[in-house]
C-alpha cells in the first residue's frame, strides 16, 4: 500500500550558470526528457542531471512531494513541483501559489529498484469548488491533462511521453511488445500555463479563473490539485496522490485621475469632487427623515462620492460626503465624524449542492432543477472620517473626507458563475442615541430575496477589490487603520431556493 510523505521545502536563490540561457530552461521544461537507469545510458543520466540543475538555479521555491511502499521505505516516485511563491494552507502546510501569470513547472521523476508494473501514468491540474462533504458535493471546473503515458505508448525511454502523444499510440513492433514493466529512473518535466480564463459555456466567451478560496465560517471552499493516479492492474492498487496549490488572480484596478495621481505624487490626499470631478462616481442623494430629541421632526440630505469603483487590497477607498439640512442643530448633531456611518461589506455566495449547478441545454429548456444558493455576508470594514480642511462656510451644509483601509489578506472580487465575491458600500443612516430614524425614510427600499446585508441602507454601491496596485504613485492615506481588535466583525447567512440560470457545466 502506497504512503505519501510530508513533503520538504528548499528556497532557492541565484543567477543563471553561465552555460544556461533561458532559451535552454524552456527548451528543456517543455520538451518530455526520457531518462535511464544508468545501465550503460550515460547520456541519460547527464540529461537528467541538467532538468535538475535548471529547475534549481530558478529564483523561488521547490516542493518534493513522494510516492513510496511502506512509511519506512525509500520513495519511488517524486513529483517536483517548482513555484515562485508559497502560501501557508489550511492545515498548516507551505503550498506552491502561482498567480495568472506563472507558469506550473516541475517534473515526475520515478527511481525503482526492481521492475513494476505500470499500465498507466496521468496527472492533471483539477479546480474544484466544495460545498458539502458528499461525493456529489462538488463541481469539477477544471481537469487540465499535464502528464498522460499508457503501456499502449510503449517503453518511455524510446517515446517521448508528452500530452501531444496521446492521439495516436505508437504503432511500431516494439511499442506494441512493450510488457509495461518500469525499471531505474525516468523523468517527465513539465510545464504549463495557469489558465487566468475558462469558457464560458453555452456562450463562446471566456470567463475569469476564480480564487483558492478557503474560510472556516463559510460552507464553500474553491480548491486547486494537482492529482498523480499510477495504475499496475488489477492484482495491485492504483498509486495515487494529490498536491494542494493555490491559485491567486493578477487584477489590476483602474487607472487615477489625472489630479488624484498628481497628488499622490506629491504625498497628498485625494482632491475633493469639486476640484477634481473625473475621479468621483457621485451616488444619488439619500434623504432621510426622524425625529431629534424625541421633539421635532428633522430631514437630511446625503450625497456619497467615491473614487473609481476599483480598488487594490491592501491600500484605501476614497470616498466624500455632503450632508445637507435647514436645521444646522440638527447638523451640528448628526453630522459628525461619529454618527456616519459608511461600512464596506462582502457577499460570499455559492449553491447548496455544487454537483448540481451545472446547466446544460435541456435544463436551460425548463427542465432546471431547483438548488438552494446561501450567501454569507461579512462586514469587512468602515470608513474613518474627517472634516473636510477646504470646505467653505458650514451654513447648512457639512463635508466630510473618508477612507476605507483595505486589509492585504482581502480577497479579491470574483465573479465565476457557481462562486461569487462581491463587495458594496452602504451608506446608513445616522447613528446617534438623540435621532430615532422614521419608518417612511426607508419606503423606497425594496426587500431582495437574500438581503444585501442585515439592516436597511440608505444607499448601497458595488467595488471591485483586485490584487494589485495599478500603475502610477501608491495612494496616500490621511487616517489611521484601526487595530484589528477595533473592528467590528458582522456576518450573517441568507438563502433561498432558485433555479440556477449560469452558463457553465462541471466537468
């Protein structure tokens, strides 16, 4: 019975040796090296020697990850899995992370002392989204071959064993004699791209790769594996094992303003609407009406400006308010620093049973069955405000600069079909022990079938979190973050049956 071992990490740092050129890394990566067990095949042995000196003079970190016959026999397979980037998972354990733009290299490398019987080879890049623990559980959006070899291919050692090869087996004497017995060592590197988009099913384009998503208090995982499965026939158990990755988006936000990049250049805060009117999304003013001091009625008016609606995590939302209203006691009041209330909260949401969700042209005809999608929906943040330093005479108007301080660990903005983050801005109402908030200042507000959040909003605006900065000077913040013991945490579940109407299939 096979057993895997706890997999041991190396940084590896360094220049290129003078003999190697990039062009000879990728040459070599891509192209499937056959290797022998040294049993007068020199040539073998020194080919196989270079595939390991390339992968290690790459800046970045290799994972050995080992096939063997018992916990205390020695390995005879490895799968190396190179990555320029780690990230600790959910167990505790250094996993490979790659983003849209690397490239998932590494090799299978088999060392056997005696001859076994191998009747096939396959291993495959699988994304998987998790919603229940069942087998029907889950949705396979992802199964990228990287590895196919069968007995059928004949001997490795006079085939190269790549994922091109597969249409059409060898046909020769030779291949068709082939025993399936492996004996020594062989090698299969590989490389590949990882897919940033998949197809969008039904319509022909493409749809963004969702996130490695994992959270104890959420129901719905999306997970990454590269899957090895060695059969020997029937007398023996397949030889299987399974490598968590992660996977991470490269998104970019908008570009600035003209005016707003200038003054992040020079160290300052973002100009107001009034000075710079191309880097704001004016929302539509809020009204809201209550009673002051349990003795008059009073009605304000808010109107929210945030920056372009796409932001990097670890940086700040920009956002600007004016409140309006006759009564300048009522004012003086409700609109300050500490009765606003601005918060940025996110959707998590997902269906009840992930092996159902898929839609296929019969279903899209009306036969759709009916699965229940659950939101979870968190309160990430909120925003710190300030008197605005270049607004003019108060009067009956007040202004206030505020910021949402975006935590680096915030997941980005994901919209696949059968897994979605989102985020919103919600403005509510004020928030003051003297105010009591009148019932007909929430009439517009139309109730959904899973609530945006917890309580009414007077406005609510959706963002766009990425996962790099854009181009251009990072943003200046003028307050500072809270503490994370000061923030306050709120989420709460929603969910409701419906007919899934996506347009994708699980694999």
């Amino acid at each position: 019975m096979d057993a895997k071992y706890p997999p041991p990490y190396s940084t590896l740092a360094g220049a290129l040796l003078n003999n190697i050129t990039l062009g000879d890394i990728t040459t070599t990566v891509n192209n499937t090296i056959q290797v022998s067990s040294g049993q007068g095949h020199g040539v073998g042995i020194h080919r196989h020697g270079k595939i390991r000196s390339l992968l290690q003079v790459l800046q970045g970190q290799l994972h050995d990850y080992h096939v063997g016959n018992g916990s205390k026999s020695r390995p005879w397979a490895t799968l190396r899995v190179f990555s320029n980037t780690s990230t600790i998972s959910s167990s505790g354990q250094k996993v490979p992370c790659f983003t849209s733009s690397d490239l998932v290299q590494g090799s299978l490398e088999l060392n056997l002392d005696s001859p076994q019987n191998v009747n096939s080879i396959n291993l495959s890049l699988r994304g998987r989204i998790i919603t229940t623990s069942y087998e029907d559980g889950s949705c396979t959006f992802l199964d990228q071959p990287i590895i196919f070899w069968t007995r059928s291919n004949g001997d490795p050692r006079s085939v190269s064993p790549s994922i091109e090869d597969n249409a059409a087996p060898p046909t020769s004497h030779a291949a068709k004699k082939f025993d399936g017995k492996l004996s020594g060592q062989y090698s299969w590197p590989f490389s590949l791209s990882f897919p940033k988009d998949l197809p969008a099913w039904g319509q022909g384009g493409r749809m963004p790769t969702p996130q490695s998503f994992f959270e104890r208090e959420i129901q719905a995982s999306v997970q990454y594996d590269l899957v090895l499965r060695m059969t020997h026939g029937i007398l023996r158990s397949d030889s299987k094992l399974q490598v968590n990755v992660e996977y991470v988006p490269s998104v970019t936000p908008a570009p600035f303003s003209l005016l707003r990049s200038y003054a992040y250049g020079e160290n300052l805060p973002s100009p107001s609407p009034e000075i710079d009117p191309e880097g704001w999304h004016a929302l539509p003013t809020a009204s809201v009406r209550g009673r002051l001091f349990s003795e008059r009625m009073v009605k304000l008016r808010s109107t929210l400006f945030l920056a372009n609606p796409s932001f990097a995590r670890g940086t700040i939302v920009p956002c600007y308010l004016s409140v309006e209203c006759p009564d300048e006691q009522a004012l003086d009041i409700l609109a300050n620093p500490k009765s606003l209330a601005l918060r940025l909260y996110r959707r998590v949401e997902y269906y009840d049973d992930g092996g159902k969700c898929s839609i296929s042209s019969a279903r899209a005809a009306g036969n759709a069955s009916v699965n229940r999608v659950h939101a979870h929906i968190t309160e990430v943040e909120r925003a710190i405000w300030l008197a605005s330093s270049t607004a003019g005479p108060q009067g009956t108007i007040r202004q206030f600069n505020g910021e949402f301080h975006l935590s680096k660990e915030l997941q980005p903005s994901c919209e696949f079909p059968l897994f979605k983050v989102s985020y919103h801005v919600e403005l509510l109402p004020f928030d003051s022990p003297v105010f009591k908030l009148s019932s007909s200042s929430l009439d517009d507000f139309s109730t959904k079938e899973i609530p945006t959040s917890e309580s009414h909003a007077l406005l609510s605006h959706p963002v766009t979190i990425t996962t790099l900065k854009g181009e251009g000077p990072r943003p200046v913040p003028f307050t500072k973050a809270k503490h994370r013991k000061e923030r306050k945490t709120i989420s709460k579940d929603y969910s409701c049956s419906v007919v899934p109407v996506t347009h994708f299939q699980c694999l």
